[in-house]
C-alpha cells in the first residue's frame, strides 16, 4: 500500500533514497491512496496561518510528550493520534515543517520509536515548498478515522539515555550545538530569563559538528558527497561505528540522527533526547567547557 | 494573583483566552498575531535602535518609548513565519501601550503563565513571552532611571 519512491538522481546518491521526496514529488501526489501529509513546526501556529492542502498537524511539544513524565507518549496514545490523524499502520508519512525540517525530522525520529516503516521527509520543507510558490490552504483537514493498531514503543535501537552516554564516552559522540553552547560562553545579562540547566559547556569527548552543516540555504539537505566529507573525513565517523548525537532536548539531533541513519546509511546511530537540559544539571555527570573535545575522565 | 494589579486590558486579554477551550486559544493568539501593528516609519528605518531577543529563535526586535507624559509605547517587530512569537508580541503591544511607566513596571512577570497558554503550546513555548515581558520592562526602568537625572536616589 505503500506510495511509489522519489527516483530523483539526487536521492540516489544517498544510502536510503526512498526516505526522501522532493516538492515537485510531493505536488504530483498529494491525495493519492496511501499517503497523509504531516507538518510538524516548532512554531505552533505556522500551521494555522496555512498548510499544504490535505496535511495533518503534529505538534511535537503537545502530541508526542507524555503530559507528565519526561518522555514520549506510550503506544496507546500513539495508536489514538495516529487513529485520529488518519494514519495507518501502513501509510506512506510524509512529514515536512520550519526550520529546514528540525522538528519534522524529530517527528519522523518519534515514528520510528514505534517502529512505523514508511515515514519519510520533504526535502527542504516548509520553506521551499513556499519559495516555490506552491498552494497553502487554511481550509481544515477532515482525517478518516484509522484503526492504527497500539504497538509498543521501542527505544532500543535507536534512543541513548543518561547512563548510556556515559558507557559511550571513548566512542563517537557528536554535539550539534552551536559552536557558543558547545564551549560553554553564555550570553547572558541580569533580568534575562535563564536556560533551563546549571552549567554550561558539552560533553566530554563529543565533537562539535553544528547540525545546520548538513543543511544548504534552502534548508534541502545537502549532497551525499559532501555530507561524507562533512562527517567521515571531517570527524572520522566510519560505517560500523557506534554514534550518539544530542543537542538541548534532541530536536536538533534528530536532524543529525537522520543525515547519518538514512542519507549515510551507518546503522548504529542513537539520538540522546535528555541531551544538554538533562546532563548539563546532572549530579555527578562530567563536563567539559571550551572549544576543545576534552577527554572522558576514568570513573 | 490579584487582578485589582494587572492593568485592565490584560486582565481583558487574560479573560479573553480563559473563556475559551484549548484549541479555540490557539486561534485567539493567531488572530492576535495578525493584529501585531507594522512598525511606524521613523523606526523601520531604524533597526539599529532595537534589541534582539535572543531567547525567541526567530529574529525578533523590540523598542520601548517613554513620553514626556510618562506614557510607555512599546515597539515590537517580528518575521511572519513566527506568528507564536508575533502573537506574544501583538499581546503585549496591546496590554502595556499606553499604560504609565509605574503601571508597566507592576506587571507580574508570571503574566503569560497565567492566560491559559500553557496547554494549548506547551510551557517551554511561553518562554518567548516571558522573555518578551522582561525585557520590555527592563528597557523602561532603564529609561525612567536615565531620565531621571543625576540627583536621583538609586
């Protein structure tokens, strides 16, 4: 039931072309059988002031967090919004948003917990589908109730927690900050609302590699050639590796976990979404301030 | 928290979303969004006079005025595709404008927790708002206490 794969030459390149589809793609089948669009912002309300015809809304922040513990929803409440959503089990998902695809590629990560198959990204998102001058619709979208069945969230494969961090430390780590929180500066001034953690800095042994590299001007991902040269000559990341990425809350390492998952096609990539606002107030969890990697000290 | 403190039209504009269910909340803020007034001309000539607000991650300037009558005016510009932060912003243009500096200054600082956002965009959200409010208020204690003149206590 699943929708016909993007053949563009430049998701070719890459290790898992069919989890991508460009605009034009996405323009020619949009109401097909099979396929719902989703948009997933970090801004709230983007939705609202307009979206592509036909797409469903999932919110990251108030969808996919359980309301009261620190962690994603649980299999039922993943079924009941699938179910509402007009989701399948089956379905081709096609999730697109702001930011060159930040919170989109955090909600294909949350799908993926779930083990749901085909869910792919719109090249570019938001923003390129608006370049082009594509329809936007206010118009609401009216989903088909689904029977999506509850399965079981699995955060083995591909999410890390605190304590696996820290068995990773020696391995590679990446830290897809901006180069400013990865040294620990702050810029901060009296009467300023705080991040929400006690230090600042990175940790140790994770390299920096900013997750907007990834991404060119028009927010598309950039091409195989130059990912590779981004992340395997630049910081040494092999296919076998096992690598964890983590930013503030793991939105922008999600975007990270998907360049290295499915367009390098490394098959051990964790995405740690305690990340910095959980180890940066930890107890007894070593840090490292300044622009260097710094070394993991012996427990 | 005492609504005899809040200025009237944000206690109106906190009864406003109160009144609603979550979802209808959402799209109290969009309309909010769109009423966000474009900036006078003798400041869109001038984005050198505004500060950035560097905890909203879209790019968003604000600019406090005080009068000669005390009266605040409050500035706020931001990108279309950050219609949340526009609303925060157009919120508060219309609930300080207009007040006294003292006025101003009195607002709670845990005034977007309490208008029932909450829910509806998730608390880390309201962090644009409060940053908003903070700053807003800081630029005008710092122009009250410049205008004040050297013989000022403080």
């Amino acid at each position: 039931m699943s929708v016909q794969v993007d053949t563009s030459d430049k998701f070719a390149e890459y290790a898992h072309p069919e989890r991508l589809v460009s605009t034009q793609w996405l323009a020619e089948h949009l109401g097909e059988p099979g396929l719902v669009v989703v948009e997933s912002d970090e801004d709230v309300l983007l939705y609202e002031t307009g979206h592509i015809p036909g797409a469903v809304k999932i919110d990251w922040h108030t969808d996919l967090n359980d309301p009261v513990e620190r962690d994603y929803i649980d299999g039922e409440a993943f079924a009941k919004l699938m179910q509402n959503k007009g989701i399948k089990r089956n379905s081709t998902v096609v999730i697109y948003g702001d930011k060159s695809n930040w919170w989109a590629a955090y909600a294909l990560w949350v799908f993926s917990l779930f083990g749901h198959s085909d869910v792919r990204l719109l090249d570019g998102g938001r923003a390129k589908w608006q370049a082009e001058g594509r329809e936007f619709t206010t118009e609401e979208t009216i989903s088909e109730p689904t029977d999506y069945p509850v399965v079981e969230r699995n955060d083995s494969g591909i999410r890390a927690f605190k304590d696996d961090v820290l068995a990773h430390l020696g391995k590679p780590l990446i830290d897809v900050r901006s180069p400013e929180e990865y040294s620990g500066e702050r810029t901060t001034a009296p009467a300023y609302p705080e991040e929400g953690t006690l230090r600042a800095g990175h940790i140790p042994t994770a390299q920096s590699i900013p997750w907007g590299k990834a991404a060119a001007e028009d927010g598309t991902f950039r091409p195989r050639a130059e990912l590779d040269a981004l992340y395997r000559d630049g910081a040494g990341i092999n296919d076998g590796d096992d690598v964890i990425a983590y930013c503030r809350i793991g939105e922008r390492s999600s975007h990270t976990w998907f360049v290295l998952t499915h367009l390098l096609g490394l098959d051990s990539v964790r995405n740690y979404d305690g990340s910095w606002t959980e180890w940066g107030s930890a107890v007894r969890v070593p840090i490292v301030t300044g622009p260097e990697p710094g070394t993991a000290r012996s427990r | 928290m005492n609504a005899d403190t809040l200025p009237p039209a944000l206690a109106e504009i906190r009864a406003e979303f109160l009144a609603l269910e979550q979802k209808e909340r959402l799209l109290l803020l969009l309309e909010f969004s769109n009423e966000l007034p474009d900036l006078p001309a003798r400041y869109s000539e001038h984005p050198d006079l505004f500060e950035r607000v560097e905890e909203c991650q879209a790019p968003v300037y604000l600019f406090t005025e005080v009068d000669d009558d005390n009266v605040v005016h409050l500035f706020v510009t931001a990108p279309p595709e950050a219609p949340t932060t526009r609303g925060f912003a157009s919120i508060l243009v219309q609930g300080l404008d207009g007040l006294r500096v003292e006025e101003v200054l009195a607002v709670p600082d845990d005034y977007p927790n309490t208008i029932g956002l909450a829910a509806a965009i998730s608390p880390l959200r309201l962090r644009g708002m409060s940053a908003l409010l903070g700053r807003a208020k800081r630029q005008v204690r710092e122009r009250r206490d410049s205008s004040a003149g050297a013989g000022s206590v403080r």
